[in-house]
C-alpha cells in the first residue's frame, strides 16, 4: 500500500471499510453496562464539531500508529516504500484496509456533547489509560514526529443501526474533558487482526492430488485423473473399509484454497518437532508442502515450501516464486477449524462396508441373516 491519503471516496465509504468497530472490541459485560453520564453536574453543550480537523490530509504523513487497550497493544509502521508492517510481528505487513480504517474513523469523529471533566469518573466511561486502563487509545504519529492524532475511546452509548452512526464516550489524551462523539472507532481486536491475512489463492479445479502424512498415523492420498473429474479417490483404504461419500473427501483435498491464518511468527522460533506434512499438487505443475507442527491445545503452525516443475509454465513458476516470497521464513498459526479440515485422520474418511444386499427370493446368509425356522416335531410312534 502506497502512503495512507484518504479521500473523499474514503470519506463516503468510511464505514464499509471497518476494520472492527469498537463496540465488537468491548466484551458483552462492558456493551451491556449502564452508561454513566454525569448530565447532573453538568450542563452538555450540544456541538457537531470533528475532534480531529484536518487528520484526512495530514495522514499522508502518518508514520507510526500504536494501539494500546485491554485487548490489543501493537505498534505499526510506515516503511520507506509506504507499506504498513506490524512491529510487534517482526514487521509482517500490516492490514491496509485496516490501518485505512482506522485513521479514517478517527477522522470522522463527530463531537456532539461535552461532558465529564472530573478525572475521578474516566474509570466509569472506560476513559483510563495504562497497565489497568479500560480505554482504547489510538495514537497517531508524522514521520517528524508530531502528533496528529491521539484519542481514549470509552463505552459505547448507542450502536450503529442502518445509516445512523453509534455514539460512544471520548477524550483526548492527556486531557480529562470528555465527550460524547458520533461514530465508532475501527480498533483490532486482537494483534493477528492487524496483519494482512492474504497468503495465495489456489482454485480448487487446478488440485490434481492432495498427500497427506500425519504424525504417528497412517498417510494416504486423496486425487484424480483430470481437472474434470469431480471426486477424489481416496488410496490407503483398509480391508473391510470403504471411502466416506465424495463430499467429505472434497474438503481435505481442497483445503488449500483459501487458507487462512490467525497470527504469525518467525520460522526459525517454531519448534519442528512433532511435525505432520501435506502436499497439495496441482494439474499445472504447482507443488505446495506445508510443514505442521503442534501450536497449543487448539491451534498449529504451518510452514510453507513451493515448487513448480520444470515443465511448469512461465506464469506458474512466477506464482510459485511470489508464495515463497510471502510465506517463506514465517510460520502461520492456523485457527482449530482450519486443522480438522486440512489434516483428518484416515479413519475419519472411511467406513465400514455396507453388507451386500441378498438376491431377490433368497433368505439373506450370514451376518445379520434371519434365523432358519426350526424343524417341526417328528410325529408320535403309533404303539405296536
């Protein structure tokens, strides 16, 4: 992403663009609270003034942004070629429509009601700041320095419902006035939120076979002959088994297309050991093996390695080349759900064999067959 100018097309799609309104950063406990107003000490004085004039233009600028809340606290940064990265990831890149985002509703902000100056009641309004702070603090740097932005964002009066904005409680920092401002602020909820999540795009018809080689258990293989056959064959089948219907081959053998990531890390941190591979092959020449290694009770992490084959054509060994640039060196953790579909057991695509059906007019013959009817009695020996 080239340096962050918003423009008017921005302005009038602002909301679209939401990276996540604050009101989903919140938890349900803090959403659902009384708000607390202080309307009996104070007089609100109705306004419609932008906290932040002039940030549209003077975000081109912006070089540094550091997010700082109960839920996330990460800093990103502007290099040289105007991309975003994210610092506390070793600077993976960053979001760029997030980071858009963000800047662009603070932006927005609309002072409407001046109210609490009492520092004893930021804490009511999650208006604190620091290690036990209930805030959401954004601040916003120039490459200079200056500050161009710096705002606590608190509760959440009222939500956004259709066009009408939500209103939610406001302060500058290091000042203790408060307002109340018409908007949301697009805050991550989470650091792996402010990464950019797009890793490659495979169509599922390119897949010609997906290998698969799980630690400690049996491997198999999932392919097919042709980009027109629709299911996969499944090899490896136990005696006494069979392959599940094609639709549950179909989302192992595809998995690839699409992957997504919760968060990232550097390779040379992930520990290998305990690893599960998976290879997906494509019908024009593409190889993708991912290296899987254990990442917590619910998660992994997958490394990733592409090759194309010498035969390969020009545009699918440019698009092996761009995969190894963006994935090489880093190890993704992959969500739980993503892991159950990328690498099931062999046992939980197969099943047991149905049992032949018995020839018409004939009784049905071992397991499972109806008990032969007994003999009737012999009948009684006359008396001699």
């Amino acid at each position: 992403m080239t340096a962050t100018t918003l423009t008017k097309s921005d302005l009038k799609r602002g909301r679209g663009l939401m990276w996540l309104t604050l009101a989903a950063a919140v938890s349900a406990a803090i959403a659902g609270a009384a708000i607390v107003s202080n309307r009996a000490a104070n007089t609100a004085t109705e306004m419609n003034e932008t906290m932040y004039p002039g940030l549209v233009a003077a975000s081109a600028n912006a070089a540094t942004i550091k997010i700082e809340s109960p839920t996330v606290y990460v800093t990103l940064n502007k290099g040289a070629d105007g991309k975003w990265v994210v610092a506390d990831r070793s600077n993976y890149p960053a979001n760029p429509d997030g980071v858009r985002a963000l800047i662009l509703s603070i932006a927005q902000l609309q002072l409407i009601e001046r109210r609490t100056g009492d520092i004893n009641r930021l804490g009511a309004l999650d208006l604190t700041t620091g290690t036990s702070g209930t805030g959401h603090a954004v601040t916003i740097t120039g490459a200079d320095g200056t500050v161009l932005a710096a705002v606590v964002a608190g509760k959440v009066q009222g939500r956004a419902a259709g066009n009408s904005l939500g209103t939610l409680f406001v302060r500058r920092a290091g000042e203790e006035q408060t307002w109340l401002a018409r908007g949301g602020i697009a805050i991550p909820a989470s650091v792996g939120a402010t990464l950019d999540k797009t890793l490659f795009t495979i169509d599922p018809k390119r897949i010609k076979s997906a290998a698969f080689a799980p630690r400690g258990l049996a491997a198999y293989t999932l392919s097919r002959a042709t980009p027109e056959t629709p299911d996969f064959t499944l090899d490896n089948v136990p005696e006494g088994k069979e392959a599940q219907p094609a639709g549950v081959l179909q989302t192992p053998a595809t998995a690839i297309a699409g992957l997504t990531f919760d968060d990232v890390m550097k390779a040379d941190a992930v520990d290998m050991k305990d690893a599960t591979a998976a290879t997906f092959t494509t019908f024009d020449g593409l190889t993708i093996k991912l290296t899987i290694v254990p990442g917590g009770p619910d998660s992994a992490f997958a490394l990733f390695a592409v090759t194309a084959d010498e035969t390969a054509t020009p545009e699918v060994k440019a698009e092996a080349a761009a995969i190894n640039a963006r994935t090489g060196g880093w190890g993704y953790k992959l969500p739980a759900y993503v892991l159950t579909n990328l690498v099931p057991t062999l046992e939980s695509l197969v099943q047991d064999k149905a049992k032949p059906a018995a020839p018409e007019g004939e009784a049905p013959t071992g397991d499972g067959a109806a008990p032969a009817p007994e003999a009737p009695p012999a009948p009684p020996v006359p008396p001699q």
